[in-house]
C-alpha cells in the first residue's frame, strides 16, 4: 500500500513516498531557510509564493526517488494544520487535485501527529501507547499517545515554544537565523555552568513549560557583561542556555512517563535533533530503565514522510476527508 504525504505548513515544501505505513520509498524536502535569512525568520507571503513554485518539482522529484509513477500510489495524506494558512493551502489543493485526478482517498493530517508518526518508520517495531515529547518551532508538548493519531496533551508551553525560545536568544547573541542549530554547535565550546539561567518548572507537579524569561536574562546578561566592560563569550552563553532549556525538558518528560507508567519516550520536532537534549535525556532515561525513541534529525524537522505515515494510520481507522477540506492554521494538538 503506498501513501504520499505533502508538508507545506511553513517553509519547507516537502513530499514523502511511504510503503505499508513504515518504509519510506521517498522523501524530498525543499526548505526555504535561504530566503528567509535574509529577513531573520519565516516571511509568510514569501512562503506561501515559494510552495506554490516548488510543489509540482518536489512530486515529480518524490516519484522518480520512489521509481514509482503516480498511478501506483493508494493514498495521499496533507498536513491542513497547524501553520501559515497561505502556505498550508498550497499542499491542500495540490492533495485534492491529485485525490480528485487519480480518484484515490485523501486524509487530513493534524502537523503535530505527524511530527510523531516520524518514529513510525524510525522504528518499524514501535507502536502506541508511550509517551510523547514533542519539541518544535511552535510546540513544546509532553503527550500521552494512546493510540496512532490520539494524544492526550499532559502539559504545553504557555509562552515561547522551545525551537523559538532557541531562535531568539541565537538572535540575541548573535548567532542568526535559525538559531536552534547554531546554538547547538556554538555549545560545543562553551561552559553549560558559566552562567546559571532560571530553570523554570512552574507550579509542582506541572508539565506545563515557559521559557520567554529567558530571552530577556540573556539580554540582561548581555547589558551587565557591556557595562562591566567584560567581553560577551558566546559560546558560554550558548552552552548555558542550551543547559537550562534542556534541564527543564528532560525532567519533565521523565516525570510524565513515571507517572503514567510508560517506559518509552518518542521524541518528536525540529529541537528533539539538538544534540544536549539527546544525549541528556538518554541518560537520565536509563537511571529509570526509560527508553527513550529519537529519530535521525532528517525525521525531526518538516518532512513530508511523517505526514505519509500519520496518514496511512487514519486511513486504516476510516477516517477521510473530502473536497471541501480546508487549512486549520490554529489546529489543536
Ligand atoms: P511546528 O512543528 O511546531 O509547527 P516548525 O514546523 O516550524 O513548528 P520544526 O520544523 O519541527 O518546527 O522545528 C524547527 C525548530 O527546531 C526551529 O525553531 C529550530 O531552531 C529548532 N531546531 C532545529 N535543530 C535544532 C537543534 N539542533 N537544537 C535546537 N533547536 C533546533
Ligand atoms: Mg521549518
Ligand atoms: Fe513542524
């Protein structure tokens, strides 16, 4: 059974070729990061401009990978959210006309499903219920998966998600944009314990996260750092942050799966690649005989496979969508 999957909810125009919801035939992600540098983040209207140029390119390029043509594929699967509308929309229509054209079902992807459906095809053996760490540019969710494509949020950022709270203190350091790699790496040098940033846990018991504080201790330390005339070490800075953001995470996940009696935990997002956070949560993960799932960076970030796989799984529940499917932008969990 082969499934297509179609990624446009931000800036990567991405397409992934799925075999029996597991075994990725193709994945092609054309990521837009070059354009968008230039004005320090996503441009909305410059990516919705840019999926509509690069979607016909990336299908055929999906097909060739796969060696398949699109009169083999059984299924295709769309993020319809959560995102930039303009750009969800491009992916929207593309999944209908090919759906309508090829008369084969669509499904109705939510995002964030697919972000964890990624370890689907990272880990043919795993299946529901675990828990869920899902760390992205818009989401820092602790779920509970009880099965494919339901989950229940335990607790949510209330203000920056990880992957922005990374992005704008790379920017306040100077690191640019997207700051999550580059701080990644800029931490590999520096002192995690030169500067002690807040770990902010909320209330007790709270899966809850908030990490805006940060990016104004930054600042902060930038400005005592200037006015004692002392030079700013990025690295350190770097590396502290980084420390503190990933402390907080990582209790917190390992909290909820004792909690809930899991002994997995999937990660899942663009910051679930970061380097400290991998190796961190590894770590305190065995203290507690806790395995913890992590797909390849690759599978981390936006793709179009995560969102083939997601789809293939609702698909086997019956669930379709129609013609009349629209962008959900502020799409829930
Ligand atoms: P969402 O999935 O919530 O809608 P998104 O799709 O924009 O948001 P992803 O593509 O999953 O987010 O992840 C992008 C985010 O991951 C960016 O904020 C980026 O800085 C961060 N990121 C990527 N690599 C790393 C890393 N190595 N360390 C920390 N953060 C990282
Ligand atoms: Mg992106
Ligand atoms: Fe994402």
């Amino acid at each position: 059974h082969i499934t297509l999957g179609i990624e446009s909810s931000c800036d990567e125009t991405a397409i992934g070729i799925v075999a029996d919801g597991r075994e990725v035939l193709a994945n092609v992600i054309s990521s837009q990061i070059d354009i968008h540098t230039a004005f320090g983040g996503v441009v909305p209207e410059i990516a919705s401009r840019r999926h509509l140029e690069n979607i016909n390119g990336v299908l055929s390029q999906a097909l060739e990978e796969a060696q398949i043509t699109i009169n083999e594929v059984d299924l295709v699967g769309v993020t319809y959210g959560p995102g930039l509308v303009g750009a969800l929309l491009v992916g929207v229509a593309a999944a209908k006309a090919i759906s309508f054209a090829k008369d084969i079902p669509l499904v109705a992807v939510n995002h964030m499903h697919g972000h964890i459906a990624a370890n689907y095809v990272e880990y043919p053996e795993l299946e529901p219920p675990f828990m869920g760490l899902v760390v992205s540019g818009g989401h820092t969710n602790i779920v509970f998966v009880k099965d494919y494509n339901q989950c229940e949020t335990l607790g949510e950022t209330r203000d920056d998600a990880a992957g922005e709270a990374f992005d704008k203190v790379a920017r306040v350091i100077g690191l640019g944009y997207p700051g999550g790699p580059k701080v990644d790496r800029a931490a590999k040098e520096g002192d995690p314990h030169a500067i002690e940033f807040k770990r902010v846990y909320l209330e007790p018991g709270s899966y809850d996260f908030s990490f805006s504080g940060l990016k104004t201790a930054a600042l902060n330390h930038i400005n005592s750092c200037r006015q004692a005339g002392k030079e700013i070490n990025v690295a350190d800075m770097a590396a502290s942050f980084q420390e503190a953001v990933v402390e907080v995470i990582v209790n917190k996940a390992i909290s909820a799966a004792r909690e809930f009696g899991q002994n997995r935990i999937v990660m899942a997002g663009g910051v679930a690649s970061n380097s400290r956070l991998r190796e961190m949560i590894r770590e305190e993960g065995e203290k507690y005989g806790i395995q913890v799932m992590q797909p390849r960076p690759l599978y981390c970030t936006d793709n179009g496979v995560m969102i083939a796989c997601s789809a293939y799984y609702k698909m086997k529940k019956g669930e379709f969508a129609g013609p009349d499917l629209d962008a959900i932008p502020g799409l829930e969990f």
